[in-house]
C-alpha cells in the first residue's frame, strides 16, 4: 500500500466532527483527509470549508478517490455505506452502533416500541451477514470504532487480564446521562433503539472485548456471548411523571433506561445499564471482578483535574464535559476528551492496521456480536425478561 492514505468522511455531523479532531492527533505521516459526503448539503459544505476538504456530490465519486472512509453516517445508513466502500477495496471505519433494525423503508408510522422483536432480530441478523460478506470479498476491512475499548483504562485492564491470566467472574458497567442532544435520537426508525442501542452499546462492547482477550489468553479462542435477559423502561413517558426541566422526554416510541444481563459460552456473566435520567454529566463506568483481582475503570467523569467556578458566565466560552448540566460550583473538566475517551487510540490502532496490513481486535465479529446481543435484549425485554439465546 502507498505510504499516503486518503481519508474521506461519509457524513458531516458530530461523530464525523470528533473523528476528524482525534485524526489530527495521531502521530502517522501520510494520512491524508480528502473530502467528505452527506446528503446533507449545507452540513456537508460547512464541514468541508472549516477544513479545508472537498465536498463530493456523491458517496460513490468520494470512494474512487480515497482508501479509507470513515462511516459516520446515521446507524440506519451504516450497512449502505460500508458494503458500498468494501466493494471498492475502500477500508470501512464504522461508528458504533455497528447495524440495527429501522423499520420497512419509507414507513413514517412506524412504531419501534410495538413491532415484533423477533423480525428485528432476524433483519439485523441479515445486515450483519451482508456486511461480514462484503468484507469476505474485499481487499479491505471493516473496523469497529467502539472508542470505549481504546481507552486508556480499559486497555490497562486488557494488560492485567493478560499477564495475571484472570478468570473474569462478573462485569458491571453503564454508561448514562440527562438524554440525547441529537434531533433524531428518539425515534426508533433514526436510532435503532433507545438507550440500550445508543448507550448500552458502550459498556456491551467493552464487556464483550474483555471476555475476548480472557479466552485468547486462558484458553484456545475468545469467549463469546450465549444468552441475555433484558429490560427496557419508559419513565419520563409514565403518565406520573413530574417533568421539572431537567431531563430530556422527547422520545415517541424508545426507551429511556435498559438492563441487560448477559451469560458467556463459560457460565460467567455481565450486567450493562444504560439510561437517559442520570443528571450531572455522562456516567460511564465498566467493573470487573476476576478470581485473582477487582478493577473499577472510570472513563467519565474523570478526576484528573477538580475546579471551582463561583459564577457560570466565567466558564462560557470553557468546555468542562459532555452533558453537564451547569458549569458553576464543583466540577471535573476533562483535559482531552478525545484522549481519555479512547478515540485518538481508536483511528492510530485502526490506521497502524491498515497500513501494516493485519486485522484489528475492534473487527467486525466484535461489531457483530454487540448488534447480535442487542437484539436479542429487545426480543428478552418483550417477554418481560425470559432469557434469550444470542445466535
């Protein structure tokens, strides 16, 4: 491979904007971004012309001229736009969530919290087959950006999971806060889901990841998941809810909080919350309790830098952390959000990959495995909980 790689950006909103920030901070030469392409126009020419890029009229005009393209479409377009880019030996750097179910195409009454749970699970099924085929006959390869497993914190539990040869018993972990700011999150046949699909699949993945890296190193291949139970909740939609101000409710047809407990191949398990009525900022945490030690790894908030600020007006023009809900009093502004977060890590593993030519361990088998788990914790939520096999 040519030792520049041109970049291109499918999508022009806020997962696009923190790719190409992260892009800017790792240390690879020849990594080249070239243009970008949304089907929305104005965002597109805004993206591009506070960057310098070219805006292309069309998705498959962008992938003749790049080799790697940065999937940051919404969730619905995911599978379009990665089977689109592997046909042309484009590498696929898909955003979380991997796939999902959106409903019959073109169905504005559509209705996630009421359709059948198990035709979801069956369609994102087919997704992931169609995309993992794609790659079988591709050159390049699908790389799934779940920043979480790239944080520094988790990659500090990876090193001791290795080298002290855990047995990983049980893992908690959530990732929460005051709900969405995107327009679109809310409505299933945009997102995919609610707060399972849109947080859960934080935590889920770095559950997932970890149970992985034990098997390869205990035994002779990575454990995966069997089953999962579920519960999925709507609280700001109860007929009783007092709504002061402070949490988002506008949602129409997702949940709001979610529960999932999952049981690996060996019998050991996993409990992921995710939800929308935590205050404060984002939440976000993963434990692991192992036979031969306890690790609680914060990603946010983060404690590295504490700060007291007696009038909010001075902190105006200061960002402190993602959804915070004021920035007077105590609080705990993250230094390098992007850093902490794991999304420099991310895109330097993913580009060292790609220009060494070995596959990541953030593949599309762990991608599928997050999106197939999912799925079956909406089919386990409509049956109150019943426990519900992952494949």
């Amino acid at each position: 491979m040519s030792d520049t790689l041109r970049v291109g950006f499918a999508g022009a909103g806020f997962a696009s904007t923190f790719h190409y920030e992260s892009l800017r901070q790792i240390s690879l030469p020849g990594i080249v971004p070239r243009g970008v392409f949304s089907r929305g126009r104005d965002k597109a020419a805004r993206f591009a012309g506070e960057r310098g890029l070219v805006v292309y009229d069309t998705l498959e005009k962008m992938l003749g001229e790049v080799d790697v393209v940065h999937v940051c479409v919404p969730a619905a377009a995911h599978e379009e736009v990665t089977v689109e880019a592997l046909s042309r030996n484009v590498h696929a750097i898909v955003e979380k969530p991997f796939t999902g179910y959106f409903g019959p195409p073109g169905d504005l009454a559509f209705r996630g919290s009421t359709f059948p749970k198990e035709r979801m699970r069956e369609e994102v099924l087919r997704s992931i087959a169609r995309m993992q085929e794609a790659e079988s006959r591709s050159q390049a390869r699908i790389y799934y950006a779940e920043n979480w497993v790239f944080a520094p914190v988790i990659r500090k539990e990876v090193e001791i999971i290795r080298k002290s040869r855990a047995q990983l018993l049980w893992m908690m972990g959530q990732e929460a806060h005051s709900g969405s700011h995107s327009a679109a999150y809310g409505r299933w046949r945009d997102s995919g889901g609610g707060s399972i699909m849109g947080k859960g699949t934080h935590p889920l993945t770095a559950v997932l990841h970890l149970k992985r890296v034990e098997g390869e190193t205990r035994l002779s291949g990575p454990i995966r998941p069997k089953s999962v139970s579920a519960r999925t909740h709507e609280l700001t939609r109860l007929s009783g809810y007092d709504d002061l101000g402070f949490l988002r409710k506008e949602y129409t047809d997702v949940e709001d909080f979610g529960f999932m407990h999952l049981v690996f191949e060996d019998g050991t398990i996993a409990d992921v919350y995710s939800s929308e009525i935590v205050m404060g900022g984002v939440d976000c945490w993963i434990e692991v309790l192992a036979n031969n030690h306890r690790t609680r790894c914060t990603i946010s908030p983060t404690n590295g830098l504490h700060t007291y600020n007696p009038k909010e007006e001075q902190f105006a023009d200061i960002y402190v952390m993602e959804k915070i809900g004021t920035k007077q009093g105590w609080s705990n502004p993250a230094a390098d959000e992007n850093w902490a977060n794991g999304y420099v890590h991310e895109l330097d593993h993913f580009y060292r990959c790609i220009r060494e030519g070995v596959p990541s361990f953030s593949s599309a088998e762990l991608g599928a495995d997050t999106a197939a788990v999912i799925y079956a914790a909406y089919l386990s939520a409509e049956r109150k909980g019943a426990e519900v096999d992952v494949r």
